[in-house]
C-alpha cells in the first residue's frame, strides 16, 4: 500500500472513533438520548397524565393548531416522566425548554421521550415546527412543585351527567367524595382519582383503575385506603349502575389529570 493511502486510511479510522467516542460521551455524561417512534401506542386525540408510580408520570400530549393538551402539567420534583407525543392535525414540533426533550409530533404516530424533573420550576413548551398562522403562540409548561398532587394540579370543572349525578346520590357517594378534587378529609375526592397510585391500609398499593373501582364499590372491606375509614357497604347495585359510575370516575380521573 502507498504510503499516503495509508495515511487516509488511518485518518479515516481515527475519525469514526472520535465519532463513537462522543456519542458515548454524549450518551453517559450529558444524558442525551435518541428519542424514539413507538409502533405498538395507538395516536390518541385526547391528552392527560396518569400517575404510574410513587414517581413515575406517564403524559400523553396531543399537540393541535394551535395548543398542546394537557397546557400545563403540574408534577412534584423527582418526577419520571415518560412522554407520548402525537398529533391531531399537522406537523408539529415539542420542546421542554431546560430538558432534553425535543420531539416531531406526527399525526397518525406515537414519539417518546423520558426525563426527569430533579429541581422546582417552570419548563415552557414550545412548538419549534412552522404549523400555520399561530405556530409562534402554540405553548404549554411543565411546572414542577414541591407538594403538587395530580388532583390539584388542574382546577378542571367536573363534568358528571345528570344521570350518574343522581347516582351518586342515591347510594350516597356524595356524602363522603367530592368530586371537585376539594376536601378529602373523609374520603379521596373522585377528581382525578383514576390512575392515581392508592396505598392501602395493609400497606400494598395499586394503581386505579376499572377492576379496582368495581371492587371498591361492590367490596369496600377488601381494601381500604391508608388513612381513611372503610366505606360503609352500600348494600346490591345493579351492575349497569357500577358501570356508569366506574365510567364517570374514569372521566373525572382524565378531567383532573388535564
Ligand atoms: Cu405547532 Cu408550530
């Protein structure tokens, strides 16, 4: 081989490993990861928070012209948050300014990100892809609070039909639940209740969902709340009126989680 083909050949070397050596620096010193496209999350329209564990967040945001949903999420620090983006109408970009995070929201597919909030304060949201005459309004925020529980986090308006509101009467949830994230002296308020992560008496916990609503309304003895009385029995419920409750106290949950 000629001397100088040598060279270039050794140069050419050396530079892919400098090339593989930043990216592992970027990878373990900087925490920069490759956000991913997930194929097995269906695009979903409609955005929330549910809380996966102690510290574990999982955010679905829809991004539209010209806003994201949910606009603002409010997570105590040391929160792990896995993100699902996707979009509603166009092209859309997201960026949590102060984060790692910088993603494509493409109509008709599902991109992840993960980041953790170590620290209090504001993270704005921005939109960093053209998508029409408002693109550079379209923002929302992460704000990080010491405290901040999912049911505060937004003061959204329970909206419980006329019949699942006589429902709850009838079998006197009302007397004990709330259903606008106020006062749980006596019993969790039903806002934003779904998806939250319930540690009971005994000490195991789960997060709630459909088959823990419907034990909880059938056998309230089973498992109890940490902190809370057991619910009093409310004697047999017609099984279509578990399931309109169960369906209500899932759409509170969202409503509190927007
Ligand atoms: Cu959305 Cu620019």
């Amino acid at each position: 081989m000629e001397t100088n083909e040598k060279r270039i050949f050794i140069a050419a070397i050396t530079l892919l490993l400098v090339f593989f050596a930043g990216l592992a620096l970027a990878y373990r010193a900087y925490g920069v990861r490759i956000p991913g496209c997930v194929t097995d999350v269906r695009p979903f329209d409609e955005g929330k928070v549910v809380q996966r564990g102690e510290h574990q967040f999982e955010v679905q945001m829809v991004s539209r012209m010209w806003n994201f949903e949910p606009q603002e999420v409010v997570l105590p620090p040391g929160s792990e948050v896995t993100l699902y983006l996707s979009s509603a109408d166009v092209v859309h970009g997201m960026q949590i300014l102060g984060t790692n995070v910088n993603l494509m929201a493409i109509p008709g597919t599902v991109n992840l990100a993960t980041v953790t909030f170590d620290r209090e304060g504001e993270f704005p949201v921005v939109c960093h892809e053209y998508c029409g005459a408002k693109h550079q309004s379209m923002a929302g925020k992460f704000v990080i609070r010491e405290g901040a529980t999912l049911a505060q986090a937004q003061p959204a308006p329970a909206a419980v039909t006329e019949k699942v509101g006589a429902l709850f009467d009838e079998y006197l949830c009302l007397s004990c639940h709330t259903l606008d994230g106020s006062d749980e002296e006596v019993a969790p308020s039903l806002l934003g209740l779904y998806g939250k992560l319930q540690t009971f008496a005994d000490g195991s916990s789960a997060v709630v969902d459909d088959a823990y609503l419907r034990d909880a309304i059938v056998h309230p003895e089973k498992q109890v709340v940490a902190g809370y009385d057991p619910m009093p029995e409310v004697g047999e419920i017609p099984e279509e009126d578990v399931r309109a409750m169960v369906d209500a106290i899932r759409q509170l949950g969202q409503q509190g989680a927007r």
